[in-house]
C-alpha cells in the first residue's frame, strides 16, 4: 500500500496530517499522477473549470473529464477519484465555479437558481463519490494581472499594479458592497445545508488581487473582518477556508493572526502555499522561499494551531523548460515544503526528547 515517506508508515487514506499536495489541472493523465507520485506527493487537487487551448471558459453544460454525461454524476466522480487512487494517490479536492456563474450566481442574475440547482446536485455528487472538498472564490472579476515580471534567473511571473488596470465595468454598472453581501448570503444559505448533507466541505478562496473593487465590482473577500464576516453569515463546521497564502500577502494581512484566528476555528481546510513582492495596489509572483512573509514561520505556525490539512503549491514562476501546467516550478516548491515539514518534525521530536 502506498505510504507517506516522511515519518513512520502510514497508508493514505488513514493519513491525516498536514501534508503537500499538487494538481491544479484539468486532466488527470497518467504522466501527470506518475509524476506527481514521483515527488512523494499523495494528494491530488483537480480544478475542472480552468481554462486551457483545449477547453472554453465554460457556460452551463460545462464538461468534465471522463464525464459522459456533460454532469458530474456520481459515477463520472468515482471513475475520476479512482483513476487517481489507482496511481497510488487520493483525491482530496475539487476547485472552481462555472464562469457563468460570475453573471448569475454572485450578481444575482436571471439563471442564479437554476445554476445553484446544479450546483447542489454536484455537491451531492461528490459527498456520494467520497470527494470531501469543494473549493470557490466569490471574486465576479476574476483573477486580475496588468503584465508580467521576472524574478530570479529571470524566471517569468504575473504582476498586478492598479495604475495600470483597465478600469471598465465587468457587469455593466457599479455595484454596491451591500448588493455583493446579499447575494453571498443567499449562495450560502442555498448551499451549507447541501454540503452538510453530503459530508463535503465548501473552501473560500480570497479575491486576487484583494483590491476594495475592480470592474465596478466590490470584491468583498478581500480582507480579515470580510472573512470573518464570511464565515459567521451561515456558521456551519462545512464551511471555512482555502487559504491562499499569496492572496493574504497580496493584502498585507497580518498572518500569523489569520492562522490562529480560523485554525483555533477548525476553519483552515486547505492551503494554497504561494507568495509575492509587494502589496496591493502593486505587486508580483515569486518562488515561494523569496517573498513577504517567511514560508518556514507560517509552516510552523499552522502545525501549532492543529492544522492537518494538504497544501499545494499555487501560482509558481515559470522556469526555464517548464510546461503550461508549470510543473518544474511547482515541483520546486513541492520539495521546499517536504523539506520545511521533515525539518519542523524533526525540531519536534527533539523537543520532546529533551522534555
């Protein structure tokens, strides 16, 4: 059976310690879980509604790999969880909304029930094919960058400074901050009893960049009170956070007082590890030894509030002879965190030996 080779033995679907996990992909290709298991990884995150050459931002109707149906049925999940088992890995997670969503769901539109309908027969769908985590973002503008940068050995990176954002509406007008607290409240009041019913956790990721507002959209999961906001409109042990570290440095946030704050909650579900040069209005990617915040610190600080969820790598640089998936920079990270987390345990163990 197939073990985490950090520490003693122990099979992955009884391994619930924090640990490293990758993916961000669509396709769960054999060459992808082989290399993955190559890293010493055992999680896998899949984000079915990214864009590729292959795929459209997708309306409803949207696909999925495998699907044979054009709906995530139970089936479709299963065959998917076990393609991913069958490489030695398990399927711990699943991100992103339909783009159509931004129109309907988050700003109120005509489809808004009808797509919350499907929805909710997903997230059924996936508590029955026993695919615990359902990661989304309330962010109708997206993820907005101005440009690139390079950092280090002039490896290429996404950069955002607001002086040059394009500054048209997104949806047609100005929103209100109040209109976007409404229509948040009501998704969640629709959804966290589904999701409880179905034994699958919703995971809030922050908006990137967390500007005040962009494209005449308040972008309201752009700081720590929204966030605790967030998580108090419908409190459920179903709902909590994908912590997007790069996003918290993007804000300036002062992190160790996240961490204690929704780890103490059981609220941190899983961690997007990443980081950036800069704050808002202004800033850019880097490899995540080389950013605002220092990565071993908040390592040890998740350990020490209980987290026992997977952390991904998320947005790393593109180097040199790296794919449009950016493998070789995400395998750089996945080693710097194996190496962080044998070397925390290690510190531990022998804090308690000298006890």
């Amino acid at each position: 059976m197939p073990v985490d080779e950090d520490s003693d033995p122990i099979p992955i679907s009884s391994d619930t310690r924090m640990r490293v996990g990758l993916g961000q992909f669509m396709e769960p290709t054999e060459e992808r879980l082989r290399f993955i298991k190559q890293l010493g990884v055992n999680d896998v995150l899949l984000n079915l509604y990214q864009y590729s050459s292959n795929y459209e931002h997708m309306p409803d109707g949207e696909r999925m790999p495998l699907s044979r149906t054009g709906e995530w049925s139970v089936d479709d999940l299963t065959t998917l969880r076990e393609r991913v088992e069958n490489a030695g890995l398990r399927l711990n997670a699943i991100e992103n909304v339909p783009v159509s969503f931004y129109g309907d769901v988050m700003m109120g539109g005509p489809e808004r029930d009808d797509q919350l309908r499907r929805l909710k027969d997903r997230v059924r769908n996936m508590g029955a094919a026993d695919i615990p985590h359902f990661g989304y973002h309330w962010a109708p503008a997206g993820v907005w960058r101005t440009g690139n940068d390079t950092v280090r050995g002039g490896a290429s990176v996404s950069a955002f400074d607001a002086e040059a954002a394009d500054e048209s509406l997104t949806h047609g007008r100005e929103y209100t901050e109040s209109e976007m607290w409404e229509n948040y409240e009501y998704f969640l009041r629709e959804m966290i009893p589904v999701a409880e019913e179905a034994g699958v956790k919703l995971c809030l990721h922050p908006s990137d960049p967390p500007m005040e507002r962009l494209g005449g959209v308040p972008q309201i999961a752009r700081n720590f009170e929204n966030f605790k906001r967030a998580m108090d409109l419908v409190p459920s042990d179903n709902h909590g956070l994908d912590l997007c570290l790069g996003c918290w440095s993007e804000m300036g946030a002062d992190l160790p007082a996240v961490i204690r704050y929704f780890g103490e909650r059981d609220e941190l579900f899983y961690v997007h590890f990443r980081d950036v040069e800069g704050t808002i209005p202004t800033f850019k990617e880097t490899f995540v030894d080389e950013g605002n915040y220092d990565a071993y610190e908040v390592l040890k600080l998740l350990d020490e509030v209980g987290f026992d969820g997977m952390m991904i790598p998320d947005h790393t640089p593109h180097v040199e002879g790296d794919s449009d998936w950016e493998h070789r920079g995400r395998s750089f990270t996945v080693g710097y965190l194996r190496g962080m987390l044998k070397a925390m345990r290690s510190e531990r163990t022998e804090r308690e030996l000298r006890a």
